[in-house]
C-alpha cells in the first residue's frame, strides 16, 4: 500500500517540482539551513529555464562557495580571492555573446575584491555578479567580515564589532548603484518561498538583460544567513537576519535600468 | 663599417627625433641600427641623449662609453661627453650656449651655428635637421636619399607637409657647418 | 621579407601581439613598459583584427583578465615591470596550477621597493624560481633585441598553449626602451571561435550536450588529488626541460674563457669578447634564451674546455647560481654586474673578467 502511493506520487504528471537537471547530484557541502543551496538552485533553474546552458559560464570565489562548480553544471572558473570580476571581465570581454556571472561571498567581493567590485561596476561590464552577504566568514571559521554588524561577535571581534577600531559594515550594493556603470541593483533574500521567488525574478530579469543587449553590469545582493559562524539553529539565524540584518541592510530594489529606485 | 654616435642636448631640442631619423635612413640602407635614449625624469625638460649606432654588422653593445662622433648642443652634454670622444673621432657642436669650447687636440672638431641659422630661417623647430645636415656633411655615410626617405618614415602622416622644410634644412646644415680644429 | 621598421622593444611586443593573432591585452601603465598599451590603444586592433585591449584597475585584475578570458581558450597577454609583476604573482600562481596558457612581460626595472625606473635583471629569481606560491614554473624567454621582442611573442603562445603554461617573456627597461631593425612577421588571423573550441577541449566555453562540463581551478582539497596533480606538473616541467631549451654561442668554439649573459647584459658583453680578442684574450659568449629550462646541460659542456665563467648580469648575481649549480665546481665561476639601473659597460665588464677569472 505505502509502495502504491509512492509510486503514485513519483508518476511524472503529478509532480509539483523536479531538480533542475543543472544542479549536479553531488551532494552540498554546505550546512544545513545555509541560503547557499536556494541561491545556486534559482540561478541553475533561470539558466534551465532559459535553455543558455551551452553559453554561460560562471566563476565561483574563494569562500564557502569556491566549489559551486562541484554543484552547479555548467562551465565555470574558480578565481582567486576577490577577483571574479576581473576573470568575469577577461571572459566577457573576448566572448561578449557568452552569459557570465559570478558568485560571491562578502569576504571576496567587499573586502579584498572591493577594488575589482567598484571597477568592474564602473565600466558597466555587461555581466551579473551575485553576492551573497551573511555577515561573516563562514568556510575559514566565522571571523569578522566587512558586512558584521555593529556590535556582532566573531572569532576576530569575539567582543562585538568596534566601529570605532573597526569600521563600520560596508552597504557595497548601495555604492555601486551610485555607478553610472550599473543597470540593476537589488538586495533580496532567500529565507522564505516568499524571498526565494522575488529573488528568482530579479536574478531573471538580470540573465534577461544579457541576453538582449549590452545594458551594463547587473548586482544581486542576497542577504543570508551562517547558522554555524553566528553559532545558532537555522531557525534562530533566519529570525536573527530579519531582526538584525535586515533593518541593516534593507531588502528591496535600488536601481532598476539604470535608474535609482527613491 | 661602424659608426657610434651620441647625440646630446637639452630635452626639446629634437635630439631623439634626429636620432631616430638617422637610425631610420641607415635601416633605407640596409644597416644594422640601434637607437638607445637615456630615458626617464630628466627626460622632461632636463638633458637628453641617444645612443645611435649604424653598422653593416650584428650591433652588440647599443650603450657604449666611447663614440666615433659627438653631437652635442648644450654646455651640460659638452662636459659630460667631450671627453667620451674615441681618439681620432668628431665631435660637432652648436656653438649657441656653449660657454667652454671643446679643446681637445686628438679629435676633429667642427661648429655648426644651427639654433641662429634655424632663427634667421624663421623655422625654429627644424633646428635638428640643419644639425643633421651638419653631421652628413661631415660624415657621409648615409646617402641624402635614405635620409629623406628615413624622414618620411620617422615623421607621422599629419607632418608629412613639413618635410620640404627639413630637406631645406638639412641642406642648409651642410653648407653652414665649420672646421674648428682638424687633424691632419 | 617581411616589413621592415625601427621600433622600440615595447612597441615590438605590441605590434607582435597584434600580428599573432592575439585575442586579447589587459594591462596596467608603469615605467618602463607603458608604450605597450600606449600603442595598442592607438593602433586600435579591435577595428581590424578584433583584438580587446583594456587598461585594467591595477595589475591584480590585469593578470585575473588574463586569467578568466585564457581560461576560456582565447589568445591573452599582459605586460608590467618590478612592482606590478610582484602583484600579478597570486594570479600567475593560480594560472600556472590550472595550466592556463597565456604571455607574460616583464621589462625589468631596477628594485627592490619602487626602486628606480632604469634596466635591470633583478628579477630572475622571481621568474625562474616560482615568485608566487607553490610548486610551479613557467618557460621563460629572454630577448636580447627588438627583433627578439617580436619574435617571442608567437613562440611564447606557441610554447604556452603546447603546454597548457604561462610562458613570461623577461626583458628589461633597455631592449624595452631602444629602436632597432625590425622585420615584422605575417599577420595571423585570430582563431574563430569553432577553432578555439576544437583546439582547446578543456576551456570553459558553454557546456554543450555532448561534453562534461569544463572546470578552471587550482583547488584539489583532497591532498592525495592534489600530489597527483602536482606529479602531472611537475612531468610537464621535465618534458619542458628536455625539449625546450634554448641559448646561442658567440665565439665559443675557440673561447678560453666565457661570459655567461642573457638579455641586455649579453650585448653588452658581445662587445666585452670583442674588446677581449683585440687584446688577444679568447673569450666565448654563452646566452641562454630560455633561463627556465636553463641550459644546464650545454654549460657543463663548456665548463669542459674553458679556463672559468664570468657570469654578468644587472643584479647582485641571481643567474650565477645556476651556473655554479651546471658547472659544480669544475672551474672558477664568478658574478659581476651593476645595479640600481647602472648599466656595466663593455670595459667594465672585460676588467671584471681579467681581474676575477683570468687573474695575474
């Protein structure tokens, strides 16, 4: 009887959601409640969905997710710490009719990368960059990130971030959007079916506008969590982000073809 | 045949362009050349020289501490190079702003008064080429033609027009040129 | 015979790039190396052969350019000196462990720091020993003429996508900076992208139905993974090391004595062995073109027939070593050279060998 229904189930037409055959079978390395997952899904299905697998190539970062490419299956290209905009450049630059993007976490993209960030976005190459900010660094083992909040611990703040000595938690995607350069700006979040679909539709509308033309560069900032660097239960991180992250770095559009959303 | 030549004077004064305009008439004539300036800072404004060497051989060294001829067109370049002349080597000069005349007796010597002559001929900035034409004078070892035909191939298109300037120049620089000291 | 024209060594190197079929140039401005991308940006290559150039941001992203769009199969190079390579090395590192093929200039400056903006061959080590992390090594071409400037520039893509390799072309501010002949070879069209992709299986140029998917990436976790793939290096370096080198003898058959001198430094010591033979002193020059693989082999030979070795370089003495290391105490082998940007004359250099090699 119980063989019956799950047989029943698996019948191709009652099926309300498959595995896009572009996520690999490999399994994720990373932690359980971690946003990394969703995020790599969403684009893999964009990617499914627009049938641009033969012509994308994405770079994965150092970070948790410098193996993106073990779970993703596609082309793609690790770079050196901060760099992927300068590789995604270098791509781009001689294949402008390749789809390139990358993928990165705050650590790469607004500390060490800030310089291949800021330029990149300047130049408005024709290419989407995907940061995932979560406050910390989660693969080396939760130190401070340029994204910790005020008064947050870690393992090199372990008495909260100072903002005195230590600065204060950069908001690089309201920066960029500040460039002539960028045509799409937006921070979304994948905590909730809710989130993961606005994400999914803005990270759409960015793969759409490569497709078409050349409009300028497309930044995708997902506002995420590290269950394990904040030391807490994904349950707890998720409500930790929205009642911390979130008033920090609020969720929403900044600039849509090329013009900032008041 | 070698020929080892250092071209030295103030930045501005077309001492890097004559050079490459030599090194360009030598390559018409199938020569082996080098053209090596000093290069850097001083470059704007202060003292500038080249290196030009012209053979029928490989060219080993492009920086050297002896040259067959000097031409040199400020006081600075004639303390420092007067004495880098081989013996038995030219040396020419342009007799504006020097304030001690070369008085070696083991080289010939000769001066050319280009920077008046280039005045009076109210083409200031073709100064280099009656130098030039000093030097051909002097030591005919590039033919007229190749130096015209090198002319044409150093100066960019848009100074194409300028180019009958130069040839008069240059013929000007030959007749103008002065024995100050010869050996015999 | 091709066209001929005076150029410097920097505007060589440009011109070749263009000729060969280069797909790309991603760079940075620094003295003495800046007429590369100065005549690239004014020969507009992208309205004839379709070549990009692109002054990057700093040398780091330069070098990461040259990484993404080599790893993607095109034709890439870039160029620097001194303090721009030391910041091109973490993306050298990374492209020599995911064996990306690619040309790398270095005109030379003197250093250490910012030092000055003159030649110098202080950056051998740097060059042929690693300079960035890890176990890896690249062929590295020293030209001693603006001829050699453009010449090297196809043998190095040759050479760099024969081994899937960075190849480093070590020149320095003197062949950057001086005008010779040059006789500029054919133009070669740019690969079209079906050949890219024929010729380059392992690029990351669109995953398509009938392939794995392409990865660019030095990371092996796994240490035993990691080891092996070390071992493929390392077996790639010993093909390079037995099919690759190159050097050229001057004098030698005869030569008593022998000067030892790559680039700029073995013209200047051209001049030193003819000032030698005048006064009747038999001096041979040994100039090795490829300073990695070194010619260890042909050195040792001549370490059979000569008396010692000068070995004369603009630097505190960085190539002598590997000629100790050839010659293992045979005969006498000693160093000379000037720094800071000062350029040994050929005099200098003879005294140099009469005093600390021939002796009283």
């Amino acid at each position: 009887m119980k063989d019956e229904l799950y047989t029943d189930i698996v019948k191709e037409e009652n099926l309300v959601y498959k595995k896009t055959s572009l996520m690999t079978d490999n399994i994720l390395s990373y932690c359980p409640g971690c946003g990394h997952g969703t995020a790599h899904r969403i684009i893999m299905e964009i990617i499914d969905e627009f049938g641009i697998q033969k012509d994308t190539i994405g770079i994965a970062p150092v970070g948790c997710s410098v193996l993106a490419y073990d779970f993703m299956n596609i082309d793609m290209q690790q770079a050196a710490h901060g760099r992927a905009p300068a590789v995604a450049t270098g791509i781009k630059r001689t294949w402008p009719k390749k789809i390139v993007f990358t993928y990165q976490g705050d650590g790469d993209l607004a500390a060490i990368g800030t310089a291949e960030t800021i330029h990149t976005c300047n130049r408005g190459e024709n290419f989407l960059i995907v940061f995932i900010n979560n406050g910390i660094y989660g693969m080396t083992g939760g130190q401070m990130a340029p994204t910790t909040l005020p008064g947050m611990k870690s393992s090199t703040c372990p008495y909260g971030r100072d903002v005195d000595m230590m600065g204060h938690p950069l908001k690089i995607a309201e920066l960029v959007a500040l460039l002539p350069g960028t045509h799409l700006v937006s921070r979304q979040a994948v905590h909730t079916p809710a989130a993961v679909r606005k994400t999914k539709n803005i990270i759409k509308k960015a793969f759409e506008y490569q497709l078409k033309a050349k409009t300028g560069t497309c930044f995708v900032e997902i506002v995420s969590n590290c269950n394990s660097g904040w030391k807490m239960t994904p349950v707890q991180a998720n409500k930790w982000m929205e009642e911390n992250m979130f008033p920090y770095f609020p969720l929403g559009d900044i600039k849509i073809e090329g013009k900032l959303v008041q | 045949m070698t020929e080892e030549i250092i071209i030295a004077g103030f930045g501005g004064q077309g001492v890097l362009s004559m050079g490459k305009i030599l090194a360009y008439s030598g390559i018409m004539q199938n020569q082996e050349v080098s053209w090596m300036p000093s290069y850097g800072p001083e470059m704007r404004g202060g003292t500038a020289n080249v290196t030009v060497i012209l053979s029928d051989e490989r060219i080993s060294s492009p920086i050297l501490t002896e040259y067959d001829t000097a031409i040199i067109l400020n006081q600075q370049s004639m303390d420092k190079f007067e004495s880098s002349v081989k013996p038995g080597g030219t040396l020419i000069y342009d007799g504006n702003g020097i304030s001690s005349p070369p008085e070696r007796k083991d080289i010939n010597i000769y001066r050319i008064d280009a920077a008046d002559e280039a005045s009076k001929m109210g083409l200031t900035k073709i100064f280099n080429m009656i130098v030039l034409g000093g030097y051909l004078k002097v030591k005919p070892l590039v033919d007229l033609k190749n130096v015209i035909l090198g002319l044409k191939k150093s100066l960019p298109d848009r100074y194409h027009h300028m180019i009958p300037d130069n040839e008069k120049a240059i013929m000007r620089g030959l007749e103008i040129v002065e024995p100050v000291h010869i050996l015999n | 015979m091709g066209e001929l024209k005076l150029m410097k060594g920097n505007e060589a190197i440009a011109e070749a790039a263009i000729r060969a079929g280069v797909d790309a140039y991603f760079g940075y401005p620094i003295t003495p190396q800046s007429e590369v991308i100065e005549y690239l940006a004014l020969q507009k290559p992208h309205e004839t052969t379709g070549m990009v150039v692109l002054q990057a941001e700093s040398e780091l992203a330069s070098i990461n350019m040259i990484y993404g769009a080599a790893g993607a199969g095109k034709k890439v190079m870039t160029s620097s000196s001194g303090p721009g390579i030391s910041l091109m090395m973490e993306g050298l590192s990374y492209i020599a462990g995911a064996e990306l093929p690619c040309v790398v200039v270095n005109v030379v400056r003197g250093g250490p720091g910012l030092g000055t903006i003159q030649p110098a061959q202080s950056d051998y080590f740097q060059a042929t020993k690693g300079g960035g992390h890890g176990d890896y090594s690249m062929i590295v071409l020293a030209p001693a003429s603006v001829q050699e400037m453009s010449d090297f520039v196809p043998l190095g893509f040759d050479l760099a996508f024969k081994y899937r390799n960075p190849v480093f072309i070590l020149s320095d501010g003197l062949i950057g900076q001086m005008m010779e002949k040059v006789e500029l070879f054919d133009f070669v069209p740019r690969w079209t992208e079906q050949e890219i992709i024929e010729k380059n299986p392992w690029a990351t140029t669109g995953k398509t139905p009938g392939r794995e998917r392409n990865i660019i990436t030095s990371l092996y976790l796994d240490p035993g993974i990691q080891e092996k793939h070390n071992e493929k290096l390392q077996a790639k370096y010993r093909k390079m090391k037995k099919e690759e080198v190159r050097f050229e003898k001057i004098q030698c058959d005869d030569a008593e004595y022998l000067i030892v001198a790559y680039g700029s430094s073995a013209r200047i010591a051209q001049k030193s062995i003819l000032l030698a033979r005048e006064k009747g002193i038999k001096v041979g020059l040994f100039r090795p073109i490829t300073l990695f693989p070194f010619p260890f082999n042909e050195i040792k030979k001549m370490a059979n027939q000569v008396k010692g070795i000068l070995s004369l370089e603009l630097s505190a003495g960085q190539m002598v070593e590997d000629i100790k290391m050839a010659v293992n105490e045979k005969i006498k082998v000693e160093h000379f050279g000037r720094m800071g940007g000062i350029i040994h004359s050929p005099a200098e250099a003879l005294e140099a060998l009469e005093q600390k090699i021939i002796g009283e």
